[in-house]
C-alpha cells in the first residue's frame, strides 16, 4: 500500500515538473521571438516602432528616472534635466527636463516629464514624420505648440489639468518645409489631404499618449491636440 502511494506522488510530482518545464519553455520562446514593441518585457527603445507594449512601457518608467533618461539618451535629442520641484499646492513635476532640440524644432520652449517627452518624440518621428511625407509630400520643418508646463485647471473644469504636472502638451499645427502651415484650426475635418493628414496624426497619437483630445472632443480643443501621459484613457 505504501509503495503504491509513494508511486503515486512521484507521478504527481514528475507531472508538475514536466507542466513547469512546458510552461517556462513557453515563455522563454515568447519573450524571444515577441517583437520588443509588443513584448512588456524588453526594454524600452525609441527606435522600436510602435506596438502593443509601447504605452505600457512608458508607464513602466513614471518613476524610473534612470531608465527614462537613459531611453531618451539613446535618441540624439538635447535636454537639461530640471531638479524635482513643487511649484504650488496643485503644481509641480518630477523626473522632468527643458526640450532643447528634438529631431523637428517646436514654436516653443518644452519643460515636461520625461515620459511625456519620450511619449512625444515617438509620435512626432513615427507617426508625424512619415504622415507628412506620405500624404502632403513635404518634411515638417517646425511643430507649432502652445506649449507644455502651465499652473491651471482643465478649460471649463475646476480639475487639475496635466499641464500642471508638466505632463502635457498642445499642439496647433504643423509648419512644412514647403512654407504650409498645417493647422488644427482650419484644416482638421476639410475632407482634403491636410484634414486627412491631421486624422492621422491623431489617431496615431491615441497609440502613444494616455490622453489625446482635439476638436472632436469640445470647443476649447478646436484649434489644438491636447497631448497627455496622466492617467486618463480619452482619444477624441
Ligand atoms: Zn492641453
């Protein structure tokens, strides 16, 4: 009786074994062959395209300073680190930085977050760029912002808006290397190549950012993209 037992749990011991090996084996080869922009477990890197774990990815470094930073370092853009700091009761950042160059000069001086900035340069060089190209036929020269840092309220909202966290930015248009501008105002919805171009962007931009709001969304978006990585879930 004994030895039928101890046979019995052998079996049983020699079957979790063999399910742990599958399983372990299982996700080895996932993690292998996955694309790293669909895997949550590579690394982040700009270069990758945009995919399934991307966003995932830039949340994962909210509060992994090194990590953002060293992501950002590997992009060829220029920044200066900003200290952590605390503006008034409802504003102030961390693990922020001033935008000195990016891949295409912006209208404005940038101070955001750093995931916000990595959340931007991705969409500004895989979604933006080749939009322009592919359907304006023009590189963009220059990305017209209202800009990024604000101490404020959401417009007609007494809630706290990204902005004051430095984890925002508004866009209003886009200046080509042709002399087009581009903008949200006049051209989003014109059934043209510019409303097409502008759909685009936005959409792609619902791809990397937490919350993407234009002139779907109200009135007060009717002229900007409002670009965040707060916790929200919104593209409008
Ligand atoms: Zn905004």
């Amino acid at each position: 009786m004994k030895n039928i037992l101890n046979a019995h749990y052998l079996r049983l011991i020699a079957g979790w074994i063999a399910a742990l090996a599958v399983g372990w084996a299982v996700l080895w080869l996932l993690n292998k062959y996955t694309p790293p922009q669909h895997n949550p477990f590579a690394a982040l890197d700009l270069s990758d395209p945009i995919g399934m774990a991307t966003y995932r990815k830039f949340t994962n470094l909210k509060h992994d300073r090194e990590a953002c930073f060293a992501a950002l370092d590997e992009t060829g853009i220029e920044y200066t680190p900003i200290p952590d700091r605390q503006t008034s009761e409802n504003c102030g950042f961390q693990n922020a930085l001033t935008l000195g160059r990016s891949m295409t000069p912006y209208s404005a001086t940038l101070s955001m977050t750093c995931i916000q900035t990595a959340a931007l340069y991705t969409w500004e060089v895989k979604v933006v760029r080749p939009a322009a190209e592919e359907i304006l036929g023009s590189e963009v020269a220059r990305m017209e912002t209202y800009g990024a840092f604000s101490c404020r309220t959401i417009a007609g909202s007494r809630r706290w808006s990204q902005h004051s966290r430095a984890n925002a930015v508004d866009i209003s248009g886009f200046r080509l290397k042709d002399g087009r501008l581009i903008d949200v105002k006049t051209h989003w919805g014109n059934g043209g190549p510019e409303g097409e171009f502008l759909k685009r962007v936005r959409d792609g931009a619902c791809r990397v950012f937490s919350v993407t709001l234009g002139p779907e969304y109200n009135a007060a978006h009717a002229d900007h993209f409002h670009l965040d990585m707060g916790r929200g879930d919104v593209c409008r």
